[in-house]
C-alpha cells in the first residue's frame, strides 16, 4: 500500500509542477518501484503526464532520471557478466 501512495505523491508532485520536490521523491524512491511500469488512472505514465501538461522541467527531470538508473543497471549487469 505504501508504494501506491508514493506513485500517487509522484503524480501529485507533477500535477503542481514542483520540480524539485519530484526529483527529491524520484531519489527516495529509487529502490521501490519502477517508473516506467506506473500509471494512472487515466492510463499515463508520469513522462506522458508532464508532456501532456507542457512541463519542460518535469519531463527533463523523469527522463534523467530513467536514463541514470538505466546506466546504473547496465553498468551493474556488465560488471556481473565478469
């Protein structure tokens, strides 16, 4: 229940354009969910919201985000493989 309400804060935090605080809770949250996997109830996923709200700063800040964990991850999986 508790990573629900951190995916609705997410949204909250988009909705009101407070860009500082998102990338606060992004970072808080890094290890609980998977923000490309979440969506609400409308069907969109947090990037798709922030597009269809023209927020620049927020969309900018969702795809660093995704982008850094995705390096992380692939850095991870390569050092595995040795």
């Amino acid at each position: 229940m508790d990573e629900r309400r951190d995916e609705k804060l997410l949204f909250k935090y988009i909705s009101r354009n407070e860009e500082l605080s998102l990338r606060q809770h992004l970072d808080f949250c890094a290890d609980k969910f998977d923000v490309t996997n979440v969506f609400d109830r409308s069907g969109y996923s947090p990037l798709h919201f922030g597009a269809f709200k023209n927020l620049d700063k927020i969309c900018e800040a969702l795809c660093q985000f995704i982008l850094k964990r995705n390096i992380k991850d692939k850095v991870g999986d390569e050092d595995q493989e040795e």
